[in-house]
C-alpha cells in the first residue's frame, strides 16, 4: 500500500471502531449495564495482527524478520474474525431494544472481519513480493484454515493467544489429539473446514470487489 492508501485505510478503521464504541458507550449509559462491554478487549486483540502485518511492507525476502513478523501474525490473526462469533451473545437484554444490540453485534463483528482481512491482505501483498502465484496461495489457504482452527479452540475450549506463552503444554497436547485422531475430533474439523471456507469466500469476495473498475463512462449514467 502506498501512504495515501494507508492513511485512507487507518481513518476507515478509526470510524469504524469509532462508531461500535459510541454504540457500546449510548448502551451502557442508557442501561446503566456493561453488558457486551467484552468487545473493548476482544476489538483490541483484533488490532494487533495489523501491528505485525504492517511491519511487512518493509520486508523485501523472507528472512528471521519476516518469519517472526509472520508468526506473530498468525499467533493473533484468529483473534480478529473471532468476534464474529460474539453473536452467541447476543439475546434480549432489558431495558436495551433487541434491534439497538443487533446493530452493536453487526457492526462489532464486521470490525473484526475487517480487522482480520486488511491484516491478511497485507501478508499476501508480501507474499507476492517474495514468492509465487502458486506457493502465495497455498500459503494463503494454509493461514485461513488455521485461522478457523484458532477460532474453534478459542471459542468452545476457551484457549487464547496467550496460552502458547501462559499455558503451552495444555494447548499443545489438545491440539495433538485433535491432529494426530482427526476421526474422534470430527467436530472440531467440520468447525475448522467450514468456518475456514466461509472466511475464504467472503476474504476473496471483498478482495474481488476491489478490484472492480467502478468508474462511470460519459454517457453512461441514467
């Protein structure tokens, strides 16, 4: 990206989160509650993929900087389509309108896509940089599909990024199991390869749009 890009990516950000905040801060005024008030850390964890995918546009090869850059990448990147699994949260809560925490819920977990594909856009433009059509895409596809892995664990056995610090061997024997008998963890994978689809479709769906000529020919307009 170019600095205009970028400055133009950042104030789309900062409105974005901007306004699930002003959201969040209208209902806890009004409701006297902090109900949902979990999306100030998990949009926070969500922000700090692209601190390490930021740094990538500096890196010309894959060399120890790069693959650490990566790998911190990847250890936080399901953080930020996580949050569109906050959705199991969302129910009637009184005296807050059922549509008012709807649209909290939507505009949250569009945050955290968001978030998450910006981050993997950039991670791609280095893989261009560096490597193949062919191995960029696998790569790609590896990263998603991790991604939707990340997003089972953290969601239904409560894992998070921090365990592989905190907690290593935990995670770790757990996620043996799940690799080394696929058959009795049937579930987690049909999670992980549907969850992951999803996410491919709608990441290249967006990424495709992008890429539209939207310029409107003289003559053309009705």
């Amino acid at each position: 990206m170019d600095s205009k890009t970028i400055r133009a990516t950042r104030r789309m950000i900062m409105v974005s989160l901007g306004f699930t905040m002003l959201l969040l801060s209208f209902r806890i005024a009004y409701s006297g509650t902090l109900s949902y008030i979990f999306y100030v850390w998990n949009l926070f964890l969500a922000l700090v993929p692209l601190f390490f995918s930021g740094h990538l546009h500096k890196e010309k090869k894959i060399g120890a900087r790069a693959c650490l850059l990566i790998a911190g990448w990847l250890l936080f990147f399901p953080n930020a389509p996580y949050v569109i699994t906050d959705i199991f949260h969302y129910r009637e809560r009184w005296p807050v309108p059922k549509w008012y925490d709807l649209l909290l819920v939507v505009s949250a977990g569009w945050n955290g896509l968001m978030l998450g594909f910006i981050s993997l856009l950039q991670v791609e433009q280095f893989l261009i940089r560096v490597v193949n059509k062919k191995r960029m895409l696998g790569w790609l596809s590896v990263f998603i599909f991790l991604c939707g892995y990340g997003i089972y664990i953290g969601r239904f056995l409560r894992f998070n990024s921090w365990d592989l610090v905190t907690d290593p061997f935990s995670l770790l024997a757990t996620s043996a199991q799940h690799f080394l008998d696929p058959l009795e963890h049937i579930v987690v994978w049909k999670f992980t390869v549907l969850f992951a689809m999803t996410l491919a479709v709608i990441f290249y769906g967006i990424r495709q749009l992008g890429t539209m000529n939207t310029r409107v020919e003289p003559g053309d307009s009705r």
